[in-house]
C-alpha cells in the first residue's frame, strides 16, 4: 500500500499510535547523540589544546603548535555552543511536539505543497483541504476567511511554517501527495508523512507572528486549549 493511502489511526490522540511514538523517540535520540559527539568532540579539542601548550613550555620556540592549538580549541568551542544552541532547540520543538500529540488525534490532508520563498521559522507550507467550504476541523480556529481557492477550485488553508527538528529547511516532497496532521490549522500543530514518520513542526509564519499584538497565551498555549474535550 502507498504511503499516502495509508488510512489514520483510530487512537485517541496522535502519540497514542505506535510507529507515531516510535518514530519521536528515535528523533529526540538522534538529537541527543549529535550533542553527545559535539561533547566529545570539544573534550578532545582542548586535550589537544593542552598537550600543544605542553609542547611549547618544553620548547619555548615552538609558537606555531601553540598557535596550531589555540586555533583548535578556539574552533571546537564555537562549534560546541552552535550544537548546544541547535540541539537545545530541537529538544524543546520535540517536548512541545509530544504535547501536542499528545492532545491531539492524526487527521490526513489530501496533499501539503510548499510555497516560494523563505521563512526563519521553517519551510513555508499550506494544507490542501478535501472539498470547497470543507468545515475546519474539530478544535480548529480557522474560518472561511483563512483559506485560499485556486482556480481550479481546489481550497487551500494559510501558509504555515513547517520545521524538521534537526534540519529548519528540510522538506519531503512526499508530502504532497498525502499527510498526516494533529494540531490546530489556524495556529500550529505537527505535521508527518502518513504513518507517522518526517515528523514536523508546525507554526504560523514569523510575518504574521510579528503583526500578531494579540496579549495572553501563546501559541502554543492556544494549540493546547483548543483541542478537543478541553475547554
């Protein structure tokens, strides 16, 4: 069966399915693992470091190793704070996404095509819905006013910005031809291939965030209080 025929499952919420769990845990590893050898990586560079300034109080004519080592450690420590920056990052997006799973059932869109142009929060994305004036979903926010008909009649929901926890640009063109989605559509959720794997974030875009002046929750807060059986 292809992927996109995949039916979604009957679970209550999303990461009630397995290969949907499956396939969080198994990211957040890949996350953990990245630091774990950038860590690695650091010890090494400043043992090096060491064993070059060693080298040159034994030989005080011997600069160059001491530049040579400075260097290094300089490298490994800029490289170590990006890796702590992104996979920090990459953690919270997945604890954010298990909430939201956890709150929410999968549903499937017909096709998720990506749009053109760049957005810092992710890959700039937009839902296909089933039928013209197809009701929102269960717990959604939008409204008539948030989707878009092309001229072949097809509808369409607002651009979104979708993220790959460990990659912010990577997109699967499988997508677009069937996914799975738990979530609110006007505000967020998380996006996957149907079976749950390619699991993405997903936001609105940082233009609309920053014209957003709305006080209170924020979005994620909002994803939350709008699922279903929550008030």
């Amino acid at each position: 069966m292809h992927g996109s025929e995949l039916r979604v499952p009957l679970t209550k919420v999303a990461f009630d399915h397995p290969e949907t769990r499956s396939e969080w845990k198994a990211t957040r590893r890949r996350v953990r693992l990245k630091l774990s050898l950038w860590s690695v990586l650091l010890v090494g560079a400043l043992t090096l470091c060491g064993l070059l300034a060693e080298v040159r109080w034994a030989a005080p004519t011997a600069r160059s190793d001491n530049s040579v080592g400075g260097l290094i450690g300089g490298v490994g420590i800029l490289g170590y704070v990006f890796a702590l920056y992104t996979c920090c990052g990459a953690l919270s997006r997945l604890r954010k996404a298990r909430s939201i799973l956890e709150a929410y059932p999968w549903r499937r869109f017909p096709a998720v095509r990506r749009l053109s142009g760049k957005d810092p929060a992710g890959v700039p994305v937009q839902f296909r819905l089933a039928e013209r004036g197809e009701e929102p979903g269960r717990g959604d926010s939008s409204s008539a006013d948030d989707v878009y008909v092309d001229d072949d009649g097809t509808v369409w929901s607002q651009s979104m910005s979708a993220r790959n926890p460990l990659r912010w640009n990577r997109w699967n063109e499988s997508m677009e031809r069937g996914a799975w989605y738990a979530g609110d559509v006007a505000i967020g959720g998380v996006l996957a291939l149907p079976g749950g794997s390619g699991l993405m974030t997903v936001q609105r875009r940082m233009q609309v965030l920053s014209m957003d002046r709305q006080p209170g929750r924020t979005d994620h807060e909002r994803i939350l209080a709008a699922a279903p059986g929550r008030d």
